[in-house]
C-alpha cells in the first residue's frame, strides 16, 4: 500500500510543481541582499562560482565564522553537495524515466526501491558530513549555518517571506 501511495506521489509531482507559478513580490527580512533566484544583476543564470560566492557570502552574514573556520568548512560543504547533487540526479533520472515510460508495477516497485536506497544515501552523505563539521565548527555556528542555508534556498528559489502560496 505505502508503494502504491509513493508511486503516486511520484507521477503527480512533475504536475503539481509545474502548475506552481513563483510570485516575485517578496522582500528581505534583514538589511543583507537576498539571494537574486539564481540569477545575476543581468537576469541571466548565475555561474557556478557566481552562485558559491552568493551562497558564502550570505552564510558569513548570517554566522559570525572566522577567516580560519570558512576557509576549512565551505570547501568541505561544497563537496558535500556534490556528492548529494550527484545522488539527486540518479534519483531524478530514475523517476522520469518512471513517469515517462508505462512501467510494469514491478518495474515500479524496483525504482521505488532505488530511489529510497539513495535518498539514504543522500541522507547518511550529509550525516557523515556533519560529523566532520563538527570538527570544524562549534555547535551552535553549525546550527546557524543550517538555518541560514535554508533561509538561502528559500529566498533563492522564490520561497522566502511576504509570499504568497
């Protein structure tokens, strides 16, 4: 049953995130710059290392690190993401060939069960991770540092306060 209810989820999802129109009317809570959703001052998509230094610098604003603590945590907190990045396109690319193809309920279960194999990858990836930050950083800057990285993804994807839902 819970398969049948995950299959689901997963052949609505590309609909319902299409039919989600981003409004552009939500402003900043704090003084600093909010993210520009991926984009630069000229509209068009940031770079990689344009979008890395848009990231660490609002982190700095954000967490008190010092020159010492950035320089050993955000390359090691890039090659985290990587490392998930990687593991979210083998589950996006297994889960539109799902939705693309018409499967088998076997077919089905067997990406289900891939694609929950590796979100726990992605999961243990990130729990290695922040046991070696904690080397790096003192507690209370790395629970800073995870607010402050999901303030940045809301507000870089559209999703930060004053918007509508």
């Amino acid at each position: 049953m819970a398969t049948l209810w995950l299959a689901l989820l997963l052949l609505l999802c590309p609909a319902t995130l299409s039919a989600q129109r981003p409004s552009h009317n939500s402003r900043p809570s704090h003084n600093v710059p909010a993210p520009s959703k991926g984009k630069g001052k000229d509209g068009k998509r940031l770079k990689p290392e344009e979008f890395r230094r848009e990231f660490e610098n609002f982190i700095l604003s954000r967490v008190n690190l010092t020159q010492q603590e950035a320089s050993r945590f955000f390359p090691m907190f890039h090659e985290m993401k990587k490392q998930q990045r990687e593991v979210r396109g083998k589950i996006h690319r297994a889960t539109e060939r799902a939705c693309r193809e018409n499967l088998s309920q076997r077919d089905c279960r067997r990406i289900l069960d891939e694609v929950l194999r590796l979100r726990r990858q992605a999961d243990d990836i990130e729990a290695n991770y922040y046991e070696r930050f904690r080397n790096i950083l003192p507690a209370e800057k790395l629970l800073r540092v995870m607010e402050a990285e999901h303030e940045f993804g809301k507000r870089m994807w559209g999703r930060g306060k004053g918007k509508k839902k």
